[in-house]
C-alpha cells in the first residue's frame, strides 16, 4: 500500500513568510489610503497572504480584489500575481480544473511579459495542478521544464521544491526508488538555505517516501524534524503532513495507540483549517488504524469519508485505493454486489493510472530528461575544448621567439585538450548507455503489455470471484460432502489464478532480454530436455555479436513454436537446433527423427503452429522451407537477411 501527500509548492505559489512578517495594520492603511493604483493592488495581494492561515474565504475574496482592479489597470504583473496566489487556495480546495486553467492563464502572461523568472515559476505551476489531477506524465514534463529554467536564472533556491514535487509524480507511479533519489536532492540543496518552511516541506515529504519503501526508522527520523520545524514557525499544513506521517509509522512499528493519538491530532487541525487533501490523508491513517485494532465498522466509516471527498474533489490518483478499501468493507457487510462493483472500478482505474503504460512513459520522460543534461555537459566540454584549441594555435606562432617556454606551454595544453576529449567520449559512451537501456525497458515493457490483459483483467475478475465466494463460505451452512466440493472449487479458483500468473509472468524470457538469443535458446532447449519427453541438442556458429533484439525476439519464438509442434504431433525422440550466422545470413535449422508426414497434404493440414511460423518469417522477409516423408521425420529451414 503506497501513501503519499499532495505537493504543496509553496515557495512558487505563495510568499507566506514575508506577508506574515508584515505588519497587519500597515497594509491595512495601504488598502485605505491609496489611489486605485497598482500599490493598491500588492496591498490586496500581502493582505491575501496574511489571510491564509486564518481564513481561507477571506484570503481569497482580496486576492480577487486584486484582480479586478488589475484588470482595470491592464496590470500584468498583478494579473500574474492574483493567478499565482489565488490557485494555493484553489489547490487547497479541490478545485483541481480551475486552478489549472489559471496556472496555463499565468504562464501565457510571463511569456509576454518576456520574465524568464516568472515563466519558470508558472511551468511549476501548471506541473503542480497535473499532479493534483492525476496527470503525472504532463507534470513530470512541465516540471523538468521549469528546472531547466530556474537552474538556467541560476535561482537555486527554488530547486528544492522543484525535485520535491518530480519525486512526488515519479511516487504517484510508484517509482519509489527514482522518488527517493529526487527528494534526496532536494534535501541535499534545502538545508544550507536557511529557508524553515521549505526545509519541512522537504523533510515530511522524504518522510512519506521512506514510508512508502517500508523503511519505518528513517520515515520516523524526518517525521519528527519536520514536525518540529513546522511548529516552531506555526506552519499548519506541515504540522499536519508530520502527524499523518508519523501515524502511519507508528502502526509500521505496531504501535497502534501511539498511531491513533498522532491520527487524531492531524484530522483535528486539517478539519480546523479546511484542508481537504491532509483531511483525507488522516482519514485513511486512522482507518488503517481500526482495522489493524479489528474496530471494522470505524475502519469503514473513515473509508467512507475520505471517499467521499476524493470523489467530490476528484482525486484520481487516491480513488484507485480508496475503491480497493471500500470492497473490502462491502464485502464483510455481506454486500457482495456492491463489493464487486468497486473491485472492478479498483481495477480499470488502477489500470489507467498506475499501469506499465504511465510508467513507460515517465521512465521516458525521465531518460530523455537525463539524456539532456549529459548533451548540454558534452556541448560545454566542446566549447572548451574549441577555446583550448585556438590558444594553442595562438601559442605556437610564438614559438620562432620563445622557444623553449612555448614548448612547455603547448604540451601542457596538449594534455589538457587530451583529458577534455576523454571526458566528451566518456559522457558520450554515457549517453549511449543510458539510450541502450532505455530501449531494452521499454521492449521488455511492450512484451509484458499482453501479459497486464491477462493479470489486470482476467486476475481481477478471478479474485473478485474468490472474494464473494470466500464471503459466502463464511455464511452459509453447507452438507458435509457440499461444502468438500465448494472446497475444492475454491482450491481450482486458486490453481485457475495461479496458472494465469504463471502464463503472464513467463511471456517473455529474461534471459532473452539481457544474454541474448543464443543464452535464451540453449536454456529453452536444455528446459525440454531435461523433462525426459525429448532430447533437444542446440548447435551455433558466428554468433560473436548479439542480433537487433526484434530479430532476436521473433527467431525465439520461431524455434519455440517448432519445437512444440514436435512434442505435439511428431512423436520423435531427438531434436537438432542448428543456428548458423555467415556476414548478413542468418540460417535456423530445425531437425527431427519423428513419423513426418506426406509433404502433398501440407496446405491442406497447415495448423495454427505452422501458420504463425510462416507470419513470422514473413515479417523478417525471409524464406521458409519444408522437408519431410513419412517415417523419415522433418526438417525446416528459415533463412534472412540482417
């Protein structure tokens, strides 16, 4: 069970500190005193702020203020300005759609007002808003943006939130790993920077990543940091973030009592100040709570609850549980309809948000993000490396003059132009790498795309059944020989779900995808032989280098469904694979001692088997060729080109 919190990014939607430090009366008099100007305007704006932590109603109502009079105006800033404060409140209230169309409104304004600051805060922003939709593949990318742009400005102070809130949707994916190294960072850059409200937004929110890995201990360690931070400069939001945090760590350690405590005193202050997001994070750590103290009707009622507000805010991203946890509870109801219904809505939206396909897509956007930053540090080095080259041209026109300096001089940076050039190769072969890998995830990820149907669909069908027949069997009383067949039928169900599992997880070979063909053949040969049904013997020659990996991938399965079709239908005893590679020919040489059959009759007897084999040579543009006679058994030869 993964738990996370919403990424709050304070420091580019809100300057709470410096309006809170403001004294109130001040602004008052600015609001009453001045023309209908733009100081005016900033006078709403600081008042909005010193709202927040009050009043959230009212902290708005100044912020529209400010923007009416801005639009009077024709006020650029105050309209960037209203947009970027007003969406804080917006986010806090679940008003994901509108939030965003203004964060989009913020960022079009920062473009024309030509402010490459505010455009790296606006991309933020809108990052921010797809994050809080549930659309952590946009927001990855317009987060990445916006680090290219503040790390560009050179604003250092802003990144900390900035790899924060990457982690957060790279978490949402459950990426766990990538997260915490994200938030790491961000620590890693926080501390120096005196700066205590985003070093305990940091801190609660690598908290939840550590308890997200299970790592109760170090979750608990920056818990309690954040929790002090936080209530020493009376920031609400992280206070509550630390209770829900150290809730869930406490039941991590079976403390249930201390769980509850720290719980409770989350929903309170979260309810206290309108926070429906930490609301609902609350709810759920105390309804983990109940249900590990066995208290299953509170247990539902919390699950009830923070339903009803992710539902009413639509967050996706926490439905996908929620759903799980209220099939649960309908189920021990005895409401098993009900039960099934939202197993079912559990598993296509789990499906849609938490499936390969957004996973494939973030760890694309994530190497090509890499890939990025390994050109721009290669694109540096051959600027340096030009600038070193033209002094060495300048330094041996001098060398008629000051020969002996000179030769000292060049051979100095001689070694220097050879160490720049071995550090361009170096980033270079890096890149590769990192492109390398990329494409075997994602081939793997492909090949598993058909598996996910089996496992997703069909598995939670099954288990969907096995829950409302699980329910059954505790409340129904059955005959003695009645209840022996409902038994076995659920130990069938088991062994129906088992083998899906089994047939899912074994569609595509790892030897296939990190040894290669000829590994992967000699194991899948080995494999029947080893069975005592037929002995296969694997032969192989000019195989130095490994074939493209979709070449490699549709051989495989050409021997695969061969040698099935002998263990099926040629009753033979001895099998030869023969794999031979000459220049840019590949031959694949399938040999048995079978019964054969009569060669006339084999468009006519063409199975599924043999028709797949021949779709497959023909997507390699290659050749298929049959012999075979009764008695005198089968051998097939395909043939292509690489």
């Amino acid at each position: 069970m993964k738990f996370f919190f919403p990424a709050l990014f304070l420091v580019l939607t809100c300057f709470h500190v410096s309006a809170q430090n403001t004294d109130v009366k001040t602004i008052l008099r600015r609001i009453q005193s001045t023309k209908q100007d733009t100081n005016q305007v900033l006078a709403y704006i600081d008042y909005g702020q010193y709202l927040e932590n009050e009043n959230l109603d009212s902290a708005a109502k100044y912020y529209l203020k400010a923007e009416t009079l801005s639009e009077k105006l024709d006020y650029a800033a105050g309209k960037f300005k209203f947009r970027t404060y007003y969406t804080y409140i917006l986010n806090l209230q679940g008003k994901f759609e509108q939030a965003l169309k203004l964060n989009k409104e913020s960022l079009v304004i920062a473009r024309e007002m030509k402010n490459p600051l505010n455009v790296g805060k606006a991309l933020a922003n809108v990052a921010a808003s797809y994050t809080y939709m549930g659309n952590f593949t946009e927001a990855i990318k317009y987060y990445q943006q916006s680090a290219d742009q503040l790390d560009k400005l050179g604003r250092k102070e802003f990144l900390p939130r900035l790899y924060v809130n990457i982690g957060a949707a790279f978490e949402h994916a459950n990426l766990f790993e990538k997260s915490l190294g994200y938030k790491k960072k961000a620590l890693e850059l926080a501390r120096p920077m005196n700066d205590s409200l985003q070093l305990a937004d940091v801190l609660t929110t690598l908290g939840t990543c550590y308890l997200n890995l299970k790592k109760y201990k170090e979750a608990t360690v920056h818990f309690n940091e954040g929790l002090a931070i936080s209530q020493k400069i009376g920031s609400d939001i992280f206070v509550i973030q630390a209770y829900a945090g150290l809730c869930r760590a406490n039941r991590g350690f079976k403390n249930l009592k201390k769980a509850k405590e720290y719980g409770e005193k989350g929903l309170a202050l979260a309810r206290e100040t309108g926070n429906v997001f930490l609301e609902m994070e609350c709810l759920r750590a105390l309804m983990f709570v109940a249900e590990d103290n066995k208290d299953t009707a509170l247990s539902a009622r919390y699950t009830e609850q923070a339903l009803k507000i992710a539902e009413a805010n639509d967050m996706t991203d926490h439905l996908v549980e929620l759903y799980e946890d209220y099939a649960t509870d309908l189920s021990r109801q005895n409401k098993h309809k009900a039960a099934y219904d939202y197993l079912m809505k559990y598993v296509i939206l789990n499906d849609s948000i938490q499936g390969l396909d957004v996973q494939k897509q973030l760890q694309e956007l994530d190497t090509k993000y890499l890939t990025a930053q390994k050109e721009k540090q290669i694109l540096t080095l051959e600027k340096e490396k030009q600038t070193r080259n033209t002094l060495i041209y300048g330094l041996a026109a001098g060398l008629v003059v000051l020969v002996s300096i000179s030769v000292l001089v060049y051979r100095n940076i001689t070694i220097r132009k050879r160490i720049a050039e071995q550090e361009v190769l170096q980033l270079q072969q890096e890149k590769q790498l990192v492109a390398t890998n990329s494409i075997l995830k994602g081939q793997e990820e492909e090949r598993t795309r058909v598996a996910r149907d089996l496992h997703d669909g069909l598995g939670g069908l099954l288990s969907g059944i096995k829950l409302t027949l699980n329910s059954v069997k505790g409340n129904v009383i059955l005959p003695e020989e009645s209840a022996l067949t409902f038994t076995r039928a659920l130990n069938q169900l088991d062994g129906a779900i088992s083998e899906m599992r089994r047939v899912a997880h074994s569609m595509m070979p790892e030897t296939l995808v990190h040894f290669g063909l000829i590994d992967a053949l000699s194991d899948f040969c080995d494999g029947i032989s080893a069975s005592g049904k037929l002995l296969v013997s694997m032969q192989h020659f000019g195989f130095d280098k490994r074939l493209d990996s979709s070449i490699e991938i549709v051989l495989y399965r050409i021997v695969q469904e061969l040698l099935n079709n002998v263990l099926k239908y040629a009753e033979a005893t001895e099998v030869q694979v023969q794999l031979t590679k000459v220049e840019n020919r590949v031959s694949l040489t399938v040999e048995d001692n079978g019964k054969g059959f009569d060669m006339s009759k084999l468009d006519q007897n063409k199975g599924a088997g043999m028709r797949n084999v021949q779709a497959r040579v023909d997507y390699l543009n290659g050749k298929l060729d049959i012999q075979s006679a009764p008695g005198e058994g089968t051998s097939i030869l395909v043939e292509i080109e690489v």
